[in-house]
C-alpha cells in the first residue's frame, strides 16, 4: 500500500499563505488578484501539458466517458477542488473537514489512515538534509 502525494509544490507561488489566510478568514476582498493570473505559467515541467508551456491556450478539460469513466464521486471531487474561485473551493469553509466527508473518500478510515506507519522514513542529517531529493 502506498502514500497519494496530493500536492505539487512546484505550482505554490509567494504570496499564495497569505492569500489563503486572507479568504480563510473572511478577507477575500482584500486579495491582489493581478498576482494570480491564470495565464502566469507555474508548476514543474515535467507534469505540465505542452498546450500550456506553449502558452496555446486551452479549454476545458474533457472527463473521459465509456468504459474510462471516471466515477461520479471522482469527477465531483476534482471538479470541486479545482474551482477557481477560491471561497467556493471544496475545503474553503470548513477546512479539511468538508473534504474528508465528501462521497469520494465514504470508504476511507482516517483514523486508520492517520495511525499507519510509513514504509519509508528518510534518515535525515538536519533539517537542511536534501540528500534523498535528485541532484537536478
């Protein structure tokens, strides 16, 4: 059994903390939206579509259907979590919380979830230690 990485934190951006305290507390109003275009390219290139580093534009994303459909509770999911305004955002309310009940995870434990032991834990020299990380 392995871990889901659920973030890629080559898409965070200076700024973005702020950002997401200011919409968890209430303050969305007071976000400088012109530091986060939609067209501004941020991530890891290596995961980003060549649409988008070809800055060609795009359009929706199309889910696939028949047999590769994705399960209703997924599509939600992601649609949900993928929303672009940040107040209506799954988790924007009441935090983790509204994501840990949505239909996708009805059949997870978080409990169990929480107390499973890692199959690998790094032997770190330091907090700096980057040595498990590539060279690149």
């Amino acid at each position: 059994m392995g871990h889901i990485k659920l973030t890629d934190f080559g898409l965070s951006k200076i700024g973005l903390m702020n950002r997401t305290t200011l919409v968890a507390e209430g303050f969305e109003s007071a976000i400088d939206t012109q530091q986060f275009k939609d067209k501004q390219l941020c991530g890891t290139p290596e995961y980003i579509a060549p649409e988008v580093i070809l800055r060609q534009g795009y359009e929706e994303v199309e889910y696939p259907d028949g047999d590769e459909a994705l399960p209703p509770e997924a599509e939600d999911l992601i649609r949900r979590l993928l929303e672009k305004n940040p107040v209506e955002r799954l988790g924007a309310l009441i935090g983790a919380t509204q994501l840990m009940v949505h239909p996708f995870f009805a059949s997870l434990d978080f409990n169990t979830l929480l107390r499973q032991k890692a199959e690998f834990v790094p032997q770190l020299e330091n907090e700096e230690d980057t040595s498990y990380f590539d060279s690149e």
